[in-house]
C-alpha cells in the first residue's frame, strides 16, 4: 500500500475543516500470471457456451464438433492447483458451469446416437466385425481405456469376477456395456436409461450387431424416482455402474444413491462416475463426504485419471442395513 504526504504550499490553502494530513491510495491489482490466464479461459468457455446455446440443434456439425472438441481440450489440460482454484474462485464460473453441462451432456447424447444409427447402416450394408464397426466411433478408445480402469479398480474388491452388472444411464450407445462383456465373458449386462427413445437405439444396435442375447438386456427406468422396497432384480446384482450424468451434482446424485441403497443388496459395489479438477466443468463431481455413510454406503476408492479420460470414478459399496 503506498503513501503518498500532502503538504500545503500556501496558508491560505489549508482546509477549513479537519482532515487527515496523510492520504492513503490503494494502488490497483496488478494481473499476475496465473490470473491473467485464469480469466482468459473463462472467457473462453464463456464464449463457448454463448455459441452453443444459440445453435438450434446440438447434433453432430463441423462447428458443434468444433466447439466440443475445443472445450474438452481446455478442460483435460493439467493444471495446477493453484490455478484450478484460482479459476474457480472467479466470480460467475459456478452458474456458467452448471449452464454449460446441460449442453454437454445434450451434445454427447445426440452424438452417441448420430454414430449409434451410422453403425446399424454400416454394419447392414457391409460384411464387417462388429468389432471393426464399434471402432469408427471417434472416441471408442476413450470408452474402452475409462471402461478399463472401472474394472481394474472394482477387480481389487471382489473375490471373482463379476456375472450380474446394471449400467444406469447407458443411453444410446452403449459402448461401455459392450467393454463389459468382453472383459467378462460370464456376465450379463442389464441396461437402464430413462430415454425411451436412447433405449430403442442401444437394443436395435446390439441387435444389429449379434450382441443382443441373454447376456444383454434393456430397461426404461427412472431410478430418480425412490422406491421403499427392495426388487429382486436389483438384488442380484453385483455391480452397478453410474453414468456421469446421472444426477447433476453432488446433492442429486446423493439423493439417487440413498435410492439405490434401499434396492441393492449389502456388499453390492456402486461405481459412480464423477470428475475432478478444471474437468468438473464438463461434468458433475459427486463429493465424497460422510453424506455417504448416512445414505447406506462405505467409500473404497476415488481414482482420477491424468490422461484424456475426462471422468473419475468414486468406488463405494453397501453397507449392511441395521
């Protein structure tokens, strides 16, 4: 803080009335560099997300893609700690955030059936694998490395591999459930997403492709809404996994889990898919806190990847009812 001293030069022009004979002046922020680029990149966002929500339709384009590929870059960056808190403490990025997700997760829906419906054409027109076809999705090995990691991790918790598997969210692609079964050949894979019409896709799809069989089912559920009752189909299940999208933030996805507690059976693992970091701008973190416990779960793990998988997984599983 800098003082600067006034004296008068003449009688005459000392004040009539007292002041202070020392003035203070507080000299402006000077922009450093981490928060010079911390604002830089919201402005960025901010920018892409002015676009985006004007587009009419969020399908596949050369400029949604544009956009998207954009911001997934900005996001999976490796920040410091530092700078990520910086960013975050900015004033506005919180409701930017929460505006912007909505638009990923529309955007990342309709891309998943644009290539869902591309490869039931592909594969009915031509002689191919299903395999090679599943590969001309532009982010299949995204899908195949974070589906990778999930099983890596959950393998650390249970006695043998798993035979009964729910996808919460699966929407129209289901890649993920597709990794599943070919990592366990003795599972099945019991799909679940509130949209019928993503449903309708994802079942002609492993249809088309020869997967649709008795290690594969399809549901049209809202597991939003709570139930009191335990069903006997939730109970058999060994593993659950939730889409990162299954709930938009840390309070709503407690909400579903306290749900989901009531259907599974003790010891039953959950595996939610989350975010860390500049990445929560893409996608909702669910906080790990005693919030947990209360609803019926114990934390086993939390795992963030540093590579180009954005999300996190939060490992928890049930915990024996009182």
């Amino acid at each position: 803080m800098a003082t600067i001293e006034r004296k008068p030069t003449t009688e005459a022009s000392k004040p009539t009335s007292p002041v202070d004979a020392v003035l203070t002046v507080t000299p402006p922020v000077t922009p450093n560099t981490t928060s010079s680029a911390a604002h830089q990149l919201v402005s960025e966002i901010r920018n892409i997300y002015t676009v985006l929500s004007e587009i009419s339709s969020l399908a596949p384009s050369d400029q949604v893609n544009s956009l998207l590929t954009r911001l997934v870059n900005l996001c999976v960056v490796p920040y410091s700690a530092e700078f990520t808190a910086y960013f975050f403490r900015i004033p506005g990025i919180e409701s930017l955030c929460s505006n912007l997700r909505p638009l990923c997760s529309e955007a990342e829906g309709e891309l998943e059936r644009f290539w869902a419906k591309h490869m039931i054409n592909h594969f009915s027109t031509r002689q191919q694998r299903p395999s090679s076809v599943l590969q001309t999705f532009p982010y299949y090995q995204n899908y195949v490395d974070l589906s990778r990691l999930e099983c890596a991790t959950i393998e650390a918790f249970l006695p043998t591999p798993p035979t009964k598997i729910a996808f919460i969210g699966s929407g129209p692609l289901p890649l993920t459930s597709l990794c599943f079964l070919n990592r366990y050949p003795d599972a099945h894979v019991h799909n679940v997403d509130r949209d019928a019409s993503a449903l309708f896709v994802s079942e002609r799809l492993c249809k088309t492709m020869g997967y649709y069989d008795e290690r594969m089912s399809f549901a049209c559920e809202d597991i939003t809404l709570e139930s009191t009752q335990s069903e006997p189909g939730w109970q058999s299940c060994e593993v659950i996994f939730l889409a990162a999208l299954v709930g938009t933030d840390t309070h709503t996805k407690l909400t579903i889990l306290k749900s989901m507690a009531r259907k599974l059976a003790p010891g039953t693992l959950v595996v939610a898919r989350s975010a860390q970091g500049m990445r929560s701008v893409l996608y909702p973190i669910l906080e790990l806190s005693d919030d947990l416990q209360s609803v019926g779960f114990e934390i086993l793990a939390e795992v963030h990847p540093w590579t180009k998988v954005v999300n996190s997984i939060v490992v928890l599983r049930v915990e024996e009812r009182e």
